[in-house]
C-alpha cells in the first residue's frame, strides 16, 4: 500500500480508533516477540493464552513477523476492519523505513 492510499484510508479513522490500532500493533510486536515493555505483563500474558496461532519462531528462534497474522490479530482485538488495520501496519512499515514495502522490494529486486 502505498502512503497516499494508508493516509486516505487512516483519514477516516477517529483519533480512538487510531490509537487503538497504534495500542494493538504494539501489542502484536509484544506478542511474536518482537519488542518487550511496550504492554503490560498482564496484557502480553493475556494476548499469548488467547492468541498463540500468531506466535511463530523461525529456525534460528528469532521471531517471525507475519503481514497477514499482524492485521488479523490486530482486527481481532480492536473490532476495527482490515483495511483499517493493513493501513496502520503499512503506516508503520513506512515510519520505521521511510518507504513502503513494495518500493523496498522493488528496490532490493534491482540490486540483486
């Protein structure tokens, strides 16, 4: 997705909606294994019992992040749609990069 199509999408979100996907993202980063002390012991303890289908570990251990289980966990704890949540996710990717997944493909794809 690219920045004009999440920033339209996330337009129409309302600012407790934004923040409950901002909350839910950090939680599923808590949940793989990604960051830790962003959530509460109690709610990362609570997230791993009644989600562990989203919990997966490649084969050196390190945990795997997964597009797809990321917005389906994210949906699942905030009731808010898909769209809403592969925007925030895409968002992210793009805040923490500064360019969207695809142009990191294609950008990596013309290296090789």
């Amino acid at each position: 997705m690219t920045p004009t199509e999440f920033t339209a999408i996330l337009s129409k979100a309302t600012a407790p909606q934004l923040e409950a996907l901002d909350a839910a993202h950090w939680r599923y980063m808590t949940l793989i294994g990604i960051v830790d002390g962003e959530v509460s012991d109690e709610v990362a303890a609570a997230d791993r019992d009644a989600h562990p289908l989203f919990i997966k570990k490649g084969d050196t251990g390190l945990p795997i992040f997964s597009d797809a289980d990321c917005v389906a966990f994210m949906a699942a704890i905030t009731g808010l749609s898909v769209a809403f949540c592969a925007a925030w996710r895409d968002k992210d990717f793009y805040d923490l990069h500064g360019e969207s997944g695809e142009e990191m493909a294609a950008r990596q794809y013309a290296e090789v």
